[in-house]
C-alpha cells in the first residue's frame, strides 16, 4: 500500500511510518539534476548519510500496459538526509532556494504532526532526547547501528505494549493519548536511571521496556478500544 502524500509549500513529502520522507526525484528535479546523480551522491556518502538514519531505496514499476521502460530507483530520504542532500550540490541560487523549501516544506508537517499529536509531544521529546543518549553511549561502546533504529525501536516497543497496530495513533482517545504520553515520561526515566548508575544501553532499554509495559498491563490494551 502506498504511503500517503503530504503536499507542503509545492513539495510532495510521503508520510513514512517513521514521519515524512521526500523522494529523491523530487529534489532532483529541484535542483535540475539526474535523480540518478543524486542517488550516486547518496552512495558516494553513504556513511554520512546513514548518520541521519536508514536511507530507504525503493523501486517504481512502469505503469501497466506500457511497453518497454525499467524500474526506476529512487530513495526516501529523512528531513536530516534531505537538507544534507541539498548542501552536496553546489551552493547556486536554486540550490538555495531547493533548501528553503525543504526547510519550510518539513517544518510545516513537522507542526502538522504536532498539532495532532499535542497532548503527548513534549513527553515524545523528553523521550527522545534520552533514547539519543542511549544512541550515543552505544556509539561509544562501539556499536555502529544508525540513532534511527534506537527511535524507531522505542516506538515500536511502545505500540506493542498498548496493542496498537501501524497507523492506529491517529485514532486515540484523550485518555489513551495520555497512556503513550505517560509510556514517554517512564522512557524517559528508565533511560536517565540507568544510564546514571552507569548502565550500560542495552541495560537502558530493557528498563524502559519493563516499565512501559508493567504500566501497559495496569492500562489495559488500547486495540479494540480506539476511537472513530
């Protein structure tokens, strides 16, 4: 099934289940580049750009009943790997404004997001601040899997305590956006805990994991109880 298109300030972003991704075609064609020139500018700095999370390559089919034609590669690309994708080209006055828009473009989904998800956004940011901690200290210990993945597995370990399935959040009564709201604050708490008793970040998770789910199984399991 394919993501939704969030249309901002002219630049079609797709709403990924980790937040809004823009396909590198788009900031090709911005830029008058060969989509293929970027995405050879995404290998050539495939580190750099993993940094900001995992760069996500898909391919498109022709359209059916066309003759001829191949799959076209394109990537979805984060906010961060956007930006960076921009600053590679070289800084022209189109350059300039392609990263104006994707600037603007970001932001206004970013608030979007925010306004739907208000009740528990700064606890999701408390929250996530720390799982950056836990990021880093893994860095530190040697570990090389990208700061997304640690975001990405909190959210996920969250939605499975409370039953809730891809694209439910939307759904949520006040009170069981106050439960994730709450699942943030105990995130955030388990992570400082440990980390300051000098836990290691795999300690780090496993507390918030056993916190937000003792705390799941007193709430009760949110699927089956959403709202219209």
């Amino acid at each position: 099934m394919a993501n939704p298109i969030i249309q901002a300030v002219g630049l079609p972003l797709v709403l990924a289940k980790d937040g809004p991704r823009i396909d590198s075609r788009v900031i090709a064609a911005e830029l008058d580049i060969e989509n293929r020139a970027l995405l050879q500018n995404i290998e050539n700095h495939a580190t750099h750009f993993e940094a900001f999370g995992v760069v996500t390559f898909q391919m498109e089919k022709p359209p059916k009943g066309s003759k001829g034609g191949m799959p076209v590669r394109y990537a979805l690309l984060n906010e961060d790997q956007a930006y960076f994708a921009a600053t590679l080209s070289r800084n022209t006055g189109r350059a300039v404004n392609v990263k104006f828009r994707l600037v603007k473009a970001f932001g206004e989904a970013r608030r979007r997001q925010e306004a739907k998800d208000g009740q528990y956004l700064p606890f999701y940011h408390l929250a996530h601040d720390a799982i950056r901690q836990v990021a880093i200290s893994a860095a530190n210990h040697g570990s090389t899997v990208p700061e997304g993945i640690f975001h990405s597995n909190i959210e996920r370990m969250i939605n499975k305590a409370f039953g809730i399935e891809a694209g439910q959040r939307d759904h949520l009564s006040p009170a069981q956006r106050n439960a994730i709201s709450t699942a943030y604050q105990l995130v955030n708490a388990a992570i400082a805990d440990t980390l300051a008793d000098g836990g290691s970040h795999d300690l780090a998770y496993q507390e918030a994991k056993r916190r937000v789910q003792d705390f799941a199984r007193l709430f009760g399991p949110i699927a089956g109880r959403l709202t219209a």
